[in-house]
C-alpha cells in the first residue's frame, strides 16, 4: 500500500513541477532555518566542554542591590565571592573568573586583539580544558603573582604563527604586560562566556588589587562544585540560606538578590528575581518557531486544496469504484508525508552547507555547529508537523468531495 502511495504521490509531483517546487522550497528552506536555529541552541545548551562537572555545580554570575531610590545589578566582586559565598561548607571546590576583556596588541605592526580573563587557581581544578601543550596555572603562580598565561589555540596561531611550533616559555604581551605561556588550550566558543578568553591569567596579576577592595559589585563569576550531584540541591539550600545573612553594604540599599543556578538557568536569567527566565526563553523560542512554520505551512495547505480540485476527477473514478473516504484521506496523507520529507531532506543538505559556510565564516568566536542526532531529531519531528498539518485539511476537503460533482469537474 504504501508503495502504490509513493508512486502516486512522485507521479503527483512531476505533474505540477512549479508547485512541487515552491512546496518543496517553503518546506526546505523553514527547515534549514529552525535546524541551524537549533544547532546553535544545542551548542549553547549541551556542550559542555569545558565544563564537564556540570551535573553537580551551581554558578553564581549575578548579583542585585535594591534599595528605596537606588537599584544596582551587575556580576559580584571577587571579595564578594571569596567572603560571603566562600564560607559555604558544602561545595567541595569554588572557582572564580572574571568575565573576559578585550586589550589590543601589536605583533610586526599588525593589530591583535586579546580578550583575556582573570582566575583563581581552583578555576582549572573544576573545568576541564583540553591542553594542547604544557599546563595549568599552579596555585603557587596564583600565589607569587607570577605573570604566566594559558592561551587558546587560536591565541597561539594569531599571535605566534600557525607554523611556530611549541610554543609554551615564550611571551605574549597584553595591555602592555609580557606574560609566559605555559599551556595553550582548545579553543572555547564565546557564547560560553563563564569559560571563554583568548588568554587566561592568575587574578593577582591584575592591576587591581581584587582582595583589598570590599565592594559587592565587580564583574566575575563562580562556579560551586559538590562532591557528587546529590548534593546539589543541599548545595543551594545553603547558599540560598546564607543570601539574607549578607549586611548591606551602605544605607542606599536594603535587600540583596543574588542566586546560585544551574547552568542553564544562570545562562537565562533575567534579573527578575521571582523568575529564573527559563520560562520567557522557551516562550520566545516557541512563538518564532511557530512563525517560521505558519506562512511555509498555509502556503503548503493552499498548494494541496489546488491539487485537490485538479484531482476531482480521479478522485470521483476512485469513489465511484468503492474506495472509501477514509482511504482517500489516508492516501492523501501519505503523500503529503512523502512531499514533507522530501523537502526535509533538501533542509538538510541545506543545513549542513549553511552550517559549513557559518563555521567557516568565524561569524561567533569559536563556534563550530554541527548536525547531531538532537538537530536531525528535531527536523524528522519538524516534518511530521508540516505533513499532518498541511495535510489534514486537504485531505478533509477531499473526503468531502460528491461523487457526480467530481466526475463532471
């Protein structure tokens, strides 16, 4: 059965080679866009390099002062995370970053811009980077001040040439600083803003002396590691207990938000603090999916009421000869399906082009979007959606069709 419907739905399609083609291009062409949409979404959400302790950490990235004329939201400060969040008996480790800054550097007169982050030691005990050569930076370099740097890959290319060989012991200069390498890393997409930076450096070389400042508000991060991801919610009971505690730091303010997230609710959040914004997100990604779909799928319902009334004819012979409503609606359906995936395939090839072209272009730092199983599943559900829904209608409208009307048409 099914195969008399492929050979009829093919034989359909090369009837009206100018509506095959709008249909199959409305249905590529939405395809590739929701795929590559959904790959960066993926990378975003799933990679976890380097950050393969994700399952039991917790990462405080935001912090807001509210007071009766004064409102201030920013990242916490470094004393803020070592004093307050630090005292936490829970997590087994506590890694702070800063958010990376950009510097400019010239190398034989050529323009090199160096995004760079600040880290305390803890900072490479908790992730894991892939080193291409040498190492972390030691808890004793953090201590002596040492103006040592791991780099990026692509650092180490820019900076040093793609042929320069080993490059750990030699110096690279930033805001006019020499700093010696000694480990160079695999690169880190930027939309990975907890981990990435072209250069990492010990927080104590920093030109601010982070432990004597006592503000709250700064601009760096942390990451919670618990001995084991049963924890974790005791983990946040606790630093969610230990928030009220806090003093405020002058008259201006009275209350004091900050939260310890999971990763993806700490990548969304808001600064509204009833909500995390997971919520709006996944509002925001329904609503442009459904507006991407629904002009390729009215389009797609047009096109298949007009092959209907084409039809008229051989559906009238059909019925005349005891096909059912129900086999006539079945059929139609299949063949919708078959055209869908069609289409689905054509997306596909598409995507992986477009992805290639984007990877290729560096238009986001490091990203590199690939086609996995979670995109391709994604798509087969996405034509499953476009061939029922483009297909019921029409197919509706069929059943419907007298016997008489249809053979005279």
């Amino acid at each position: 059965m099914l195969k008399n419907y492929f050979k009829i739905a093919i034989a359909v399609l090369r009837r009206r080679k100018f509506f095959t083609f709008i249909s199959l291009f409305g249905i590529s062409f939405t395809l590739t866009i929701l795929m590559v949409a959904t790959a960066f979404i993926d990378k975003i959400a799933n990679d976890d390099y380097p950050d393969k302790k994700r399952d039991r950490s917790l990462y405080v990235a935001h912090i807001e002062l509210r007071g009766k004329d004064a409102m201030n939201s920013t990242s916490p400060s470094y004393y803020f995370l070592k004093h307050f969040v630090g005292s936490l008996k829970t997590p087994v480790k506590m890694a702070i970053s800063s958010q990376f800054r950009s510097t400019n550097t010239y190398v034989n007169n050529r323009k090199i811009v160096i995004n760079y982050k600040y880290t305390d030691a803890s900072y490479w005990d908790v992730t894991e980077y892939k080193f291409l050569e040498g190492k972390a930076i030691t808890s004793q370099q953090v201590a002596n001040a040492e103006h040592v740097t791991v780099i990026s890959e692509d650092m180490k290319n820019e900076y040093f040439g793609g042929d320069a060989g080993p490059v750990v012991g030699k110096y690279i200069e930033a805001d006019n600083v020499k700093y010696r390498v000694c480990g160079v890393v695999k690169n880190i997409p930027i939309t990975a803003y907890f981990f990435y930076a072209d250069i990492y450096l010990p927080y104590t070389v920093a030109k601010n002396d982070f432990n004597k400042d006592k503000g709250y508000m700064g601009d760096f991060n942390a990451i919670l590691l618990a001995a084991n991801k049963e924890d974790v919610p005791k983990m946040q009971q606790e630093f969610d207990a230990m928030v009220p505690k806090i003093p405020m730091p002058n008259k201006l303010f009275n209350t004091l938000y900050t939260h310890a997230d999971t990763y993806i609710v700490g990548f969304v959040r808001t600064g509204n603090e009833t909500k995390s914004g997971v919520m709006y997100v996944l509002i925001a990604l329904v609503i442009f999916a459904l507006f991407v779909m629904l002009l390729p799928t009215l389009n797609l319902v047009n096109i298949n009421v007009t092959r209907i009334m084409e039809r008229s004819s051989e559906i009238g012979v059909r019925k005349a000869f005891g096909a059912s409503s129900q086999t006539l609606v079945y059929q139609f359906i299949a063949e919708n399906l078959i055209l869908t995936f069609l289409g689905g395939i054509i997306g596909v090839v598409l995507s992986v082009i477009a992805m290639y072209f984007i990877n290729n272009a560096k238009l986001i730092a490091n990203l590199d979007l690939t086609l996995n199983f979670t995109v391709l599943l994604f798509a087969m559900l996405i034509c499953i959606f476009f061939g029922l829904l483009s297909g019921v209608y029409p197919a509706w409208r069929m059943s419907k069709l007298n016997v008489v009307t249809a053979l005279k048409a």
